[in-house]
C-alpha cells in the first residue's frame, strides 16, 4: 500500500507553507509581500517578537518554549503524538508527502519535530512535481490511500459528486490500473488530520 499525504492543514493543522514564506528575508529576497498577513497570529499568540522570524529560519527553533509553540500552533501537541503513533502503525508501508510547498522547508519541519525518520527523503516532494502526474505514476506500482484537504487533484481523477459521507469525513474509491485508489478528504475547518481519519486509515490498509 503507497499511502500519500498532504501537509498544509493535512499533517499541519495551520498552514505552514504560507508561515514560511512570510519570513522577513524570504519576503524581502522573494518579494512576497502577498503573505504578510498569514503569520502574525503565531507571533502574536505566543508573545513572540515579530524580530524572530528571522531567527527561526536561520537559527532554528533552539528553545524549549518556542518549540512547544511551534508544536501547539503547527500540530497541537496531543494530535502530534496522535499523528506519530499513526505513522508507527503504517511505517512499513510506503508513505510519502506531496505538497504545492517547498521541499526543504517541509524537510526542516519534519526534522524539527522528529518525524522525518516515517519518511524516506524521495518521497517527500515538492512544488517541482505535479500532484496529479506523480498519483497517476505511483497507482501503477500500488494500492494508493492520498489524504488531501484540497479536492482539487482528486476531481481530475474521478468526479467528486459520488462521495460518501463516513465519520464526517468525504471519502471515495475508485479502480485505477487494477489498483484501488482511495481518497480522505480532512474538512478544511477541522485543522487536517483527526482520529476519525486516523481510524480510517488504519481499516483501508
């Protein structure tokens, strides 16, 4: 079984991606002025100096307190230990990440929060690939599951009008290649993967 997953607002619960690149040097070196608004909330929360974007790109998230805001505001700390022990459970399967976000920036979050051993570094990619193609090479090889808030790669592969609702969760299957093609749909406003998606997952494989 290839189990495939998302990461903004999938293994995320807020949306890491435009966090990234609402960092002072990305936006002043990449002009992404565009992204300033989706960050302060985290800075805010915490009490954190708007100063330390910077810092926690270049340094790394070096202290305790800042860590466990990064976990609580990115995973929350209990749903992360939820995710890990989903990842032991499905570990000798082959799990990879497709995202629209930039590798190594997921890479670095991975490594921080000490999941990235669950992931063999080519199968986390990237915006340099397209959702879609990768899904239609991989089919080929295996049974998929793909976990994506965004239905948007799903609708090219099957239409989205015959879903089932299960556990408040959208859920479709289709046969592709001989292979079965299952897809998870975490409601947007649910902040990504929850239990009830965890307990699917571990029934589909």
């Amino acid at each position: 079984m290839i189990i495939i997953f998302d990461f903004d607002y999938t293994i995320t619960q807020k949306h890491y991606y435009h966090f990234m690149r609402c960092n002072t040097y990305l936006r002043n070196n990449y002009m992404l002025d565009m992204y300033t608004n989706y960050c302060p909330d985290f800075f805010d929360k915490y009490k954190i100096n708007h100063n330390l974007k910077d810092y926690l790109l270049k340094k790394g998230l070096d202290n305790n307190y800042t860590k466990n805001s990064f976990i609580d505001y990115f995973f929350g700390k209990e749903r992360l230990n939820d995710l890990i022990n989903l990842f032991e459970y499905i570990k000798h399967h082959q799990l990879y990440i497709l995202s629209r976000g930039d590798k190594d920036n997921i890479l670095m979050c991975l490594d921080y929060i000490g999941i990235n051993k669950y992931f063999n570094n080519d199968h986390i990619i990237g915006n340099e690939v397209n959702k879609l193609d990768k899904i239609l090479e991989l089919i080929k090889l295996d049974d998929i599951i793909y976990i994506d808030d965004s239905h948007e790669t799903h609708d090219y592969i099957m239409s989205f009008n015959n879903e089932n609702k299960m556990l408040d969760i959208y859920y479709e299957n289709k046969k592709i290649e001989n292979k079965t093609y299952h897809y998870i749909h975490p409601k947007y406003e649910n902040g990504g993967i929850n239990n009830d998606i965890i307990n699917m997952i571990k029934k589909l494989i």
